[in-house]
C-alpha cells in the first residue's frame, strides 16, 4: 500500500468518528459519555454542549431538591421544591446564588427562579435561564475553580446558596448525575 492510500484511509475514518461525535451531541443521545471523549469535547469549535445534569439537595436546615439540566445550546433548565426550612417568607428575604467552594458569586438566580412561596417552602418551580451553563464553555459552575489554601490542590465545583437576609443560610452541592 502506498502513503497517500494510508493517509486518505485515515482522514475518511477521522472524519466518521467526528461526524458520529457531532451526531451523538446533536441527538442528545443518551450513552454515558466517557470522560475521555468529554475531554476531547472542542468547545471552541462552536460545538453543542454536553447535557449535563446536576442536582443540589437540601436535607438539613432547608428540605427540598433543585435538578439542572443543560441543553446542548448551553441553556440550562432550573427546577424544583423547597418544602420546609424557608422560616417566614413574608418576613424574611431568601435569595438562591450558586457561588464557588470559597463561597463567590457566580450566578445569582433570586429573580429569575422568582420563587412563590407557600407555607415555610416554595411551590414547585421550572425556568430556563439562558445565562447558565454548567460544564459547556469556561464559564460552566461546575467547572469553577477555587483556591481555598495555597499549595493546596484546587477545588472545582459550585453550590447552590440560600441567603436569608442577606446571610448565609444553607447550601447544597451541584453534584452531576
Ligand atoms: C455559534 O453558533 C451560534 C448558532 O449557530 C451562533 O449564533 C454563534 O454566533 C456562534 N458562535 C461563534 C463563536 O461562532
Ligand atoms: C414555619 O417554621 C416555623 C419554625 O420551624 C414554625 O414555627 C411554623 O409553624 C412553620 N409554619 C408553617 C406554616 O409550617
């Protein structure tokens, strides 16, 4: 076999596995993707992004659930319940920020969730906002990276903060699903 016949060979079984990749995000496909292939993602490319999923659930001084879900335009889907903990809505003021591990706003969604609150929780919530994405470009959460100590390994990841009245409150990890 000569060079070139190996090289043509080469770039037409390149070109099926981009275009299968490129299909598989198109569709949305549900196969676990592996992590090799995640990193291999080329976001610069105008690529769509992974649907990624991530949850933060409250069990402790707040009670309730929040699942995010990103398309593959990069919008992420917002929903859930808070059923108990959120003391006196009519008196105190909540607001939901997703901030770093050291606790950094990246992304407060008090107005776009614009919760109704009923007892001391929410009634079940559902908004799409188009500035949130989750691991698609540099500025996904759960790609957020911080330096708790020095010389000390970074941590990566967001947490969903609730603040009443200005003050910490409660907080629960983005964890991917
Ligand atoms: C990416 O694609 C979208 C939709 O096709 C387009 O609106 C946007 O301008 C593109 N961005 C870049 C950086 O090429
Ligand atoms: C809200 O929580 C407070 C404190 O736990 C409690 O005293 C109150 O009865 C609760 N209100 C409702 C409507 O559940």
């Amino acid at each position: 076999m000569n060079t070139k016949f190996i090289f043509t060979l080469s770039i037409v079984i390149l070109s099926l596995i981009l275009s299968a990749v490129a299909h598989d995000n198109e569709e949305c496909h549900y196969v676990k993707r592996s992590p090799e292939l995640f990193e291999r993602h080329d976001y610069e490319n105008n690529d769509t992004c992974p649907c990624t999923v991530a949850t933060a659930t409250f069990t402790d001084k707040v009670t309730g659930i929040v699942v995010f879900a990103q398309d593959p335009c990069g919008s992420t889907l917002v929903t859930g319940l808070f059923s108990d903990g959120l003391v006196d809505p009519d008196k105190n003021c909540y607001s939901f920020r997703i901030v770093d591990k050291c606790g950094k706003l990246l992304n407060d969604l008090t107005s776009a969730l614009n919760v109704k609150f009923r007892n001391n929780g929410t009634f079940p919530f559902s908004v799409r906002i188009d500035d949130l994405n989750l691991n698609c470009d540099s500025d996904g959460v759960l790609l957020a990276e911080s330096d708790k100590k020095r010389y000390v390994k970074r941590d990566t990841g967001a947490d969903l903060q609730i603040q009443q009245n200005g003050q910490n409150y409660a907080s629960a990890p983005l964890s991917s699903v």
